[in-house]
C-alpha cells in the first residue's frame, strides 16, 4: 500500500510540474498547451486566433467565442518586453496556450487602464493559434491579396454554416416560433394589445440585441448593459424612437416593429440576410444571425403638427 501511495504522489507532482508556468520575457509567464510543428509567428505575418482574456480571478474580460469567430491581427514589434505580441512570437499554426500579461506594463506602457476590482499582478490569456498567413518576403499587394481570400473563405463558411447554427439555437432553446415569408422568426412572450404599427409611424421599442451566443452587442436597458459589461455612462438608456417602413433600420428588425401592438414583448430571430448581411458591420461579422429581445412601449402616428422624426443616429438596429 506504501507503494502504491509513492507512486502515486510521484505521478501527482509530475502532472503539477507539467502545469506549471514558465518565465518567458519580461514579466511574461506562459505555459504551452498544444505544441504542433511549424515556424512560430514573426512581425508582420496575420494571425487568426481564438482568445480568453480574464483577470486571475477568473473574471472574463472579452471572448473571441462569444462572436463565434477568431479573432485577427498583424503581428507588430512588442511594446513592451512580455507583452500580448511577444507572447504569440511563441507560438505557431495549431498551437494553444495560456499567458500572463502583467497589468501595470500594459498600463504605464499602452495605456490600457486595470480592470475595475481586479486581483492579482496579471491579466490571463488563453490562446488557440488558428491560421497564420506568414509575410515572409511577399510585397504588399500579394500578402493582402492572400489575407482577403482567406477572409472570403471564412465568409463563405460562415454562410454556409448559418442555417444549421439557427436550427440548432431555436432547438437548444426549445422554441416554436412563428416564421413569416421573409424568413423572420418570432416568439411573442407577452402579448400587447390595440393597432399594430404601420409605414409612417414611429414606433417607441427598448430592446436588447445578442449574438447566438448569448452575447449582448447593444441595448437600451440599463441595467442589462451593466449586466453584460457594456454600460456607457455618456449613454442615455431609454426606450429609442424608430419611424418603421421608411428603411431607418435592418430589414427584420423594420418588419419586427411593425407585427406587434404596444406593450408586446417578443423575441425577434433574424438570418443575416435581414441583418447586415454578407457585409457585416464593425462589431458584427458578416452572416451573422442576429437576436433581439424587445418590448414595444409606445406607438406614435404621424400628424401635420408633428412630422415623423428621423431615425436615430446609430441604434444598434440601424442600417
């Protein structure tokens, strides 16, 4: 029994060894998960990678996972020794692994303030190298050339891949939406009462819009922003007007607004094609379907006194 109890404490230190983090530059503390063959990443090459960024105490910064795409970048010289570029210098095509990035580098030496409450000397990272495009000696136009036919093609995966995504996301959910001949999908989950909206009338609606994910990319709610990390306090949070019928936003969102009377809510599900389509915009990747939580709270006819208003600058619906 002895024995078996020393070997056992041997494989046990063993496997603690193997996890154990290394001293890399710097500060810079790392441990390799995934070692593939290949030649690490140089300055210059583009890099498709998934990432985890959270403070020591496990609190989750931002997620590649939640957009459900890598993310990319240009591999650029360090700024500081140890930093995030360093760190991927490390790795190749295939490779994953877990850094520690010192906080008070990253803020004397980028600017990037700590995390409110974080504990802790380092923000942690947990990296998979997906595709590495290396620069090596191509000129310019080549290299980009290559890096738009790799963007196309992940386009094209992301196209393909949707319709099997929006299944699965209304099976998961155990959903029985009611589908209408655009292709919009919809549960009311409160129902409202009265007229419905019509071309011309402007139509006051809080709403919460997410990735498949669960990710919230916007909202009007306050206190769902500063629940999924994307209050802004130069923000006001109130129910927006939208003029509906007029192309004032996206396609299913526009036909969303115009299918409830007030004091509806409902969930609207929206294919790409009645979102931002096959060109995406700066925070959504192109065919990507989009989720949006709503309430309708108030319906607003146009009158000669009182012109129907524009639509808002940037409601996170706009086109």
């Amino acid at each position: 029994m002895k024995k078996n109890l020393i070997v056992l404490g041997f494989a046990t230190l063993a496997l603690a060894s193997c996890q154990q983090f290394k001293k890399g530059e710097g500060d810079m503390l790392y441990k390799i998960n995934t070692d593939k063959e290949g030649p690490t990443i140089k300055e210059g090459d583009f890099v498709a990678f998934k990432a985890i960024e959270k403070t020591e105490g496990d609190s989750v910064l931002y997620s590649s996972y939640d957009y459900d795409r890598p993310s990319l970048l240009l591999e650029e010289k360090s700024v500081f020794k140890g930093d995030l570029y360093a760190a991927l210098k490390l790795l190749s095509e295939g490779d994953s692994a877990t850094f520690k990035i010192n906080m008070d580098s990253m803020e004397k030496k980028m600017g990037r303030p700590k995390p409110q409450n974080a504990k802790g000397k380092y923000l942690v990272y947990n990296i998979k190298i997906d595709k590495v495009l290396p620069k090596g000696n191509m000129n310019d136009s080549i290299f980009h050339s290559k890096i738009d036919e790799y963007l196309k093609a992940e386009a094209e995966t992301a196209k393909n891949q949707e319709a099997g995504k929006l299944d699965a996301y209304v099976k998961n959910k155990d959903l029985k939406p009611t589908v209408t001949a655009s292709g919009l999908k919809y549960v009311v989950t409160k129902q409202g009462s009265g007229e419905k909206a019509a071309a011309g009338d402007t139509v006051e609606v809080n709403y919460t819009g997410s990735f498949l994910t669960g990710k919230v990319f916007d909202t009007s709610i306050e206190e769902v922003a500063k629940k999924s990390g994307n209050f802004n306090q130069m923000r006001p949070y109130k129910p927006i007007k939208i003029p509906v019928g007029a192309g004032g936003s996206i396609p299913g969102f526009d036909e969303g607004l115009m299918l409830f009377p007030k004091g509806t809510k409902a969930t609207l599900i929206l294919p790409s094609k009645l979102a931002y389509g096959q060109q995406g915009n700066q925070a959504i990747p192109p065919y990507t379907p989009l989720i949006f939580d709503i309430e309708i709270v108030n319906i607003i006819h146009p009158t000669a006194q009182a012109p129907v208003a524009a639509a808002p600058a940037a409601p996170a619906p706009a086109k």
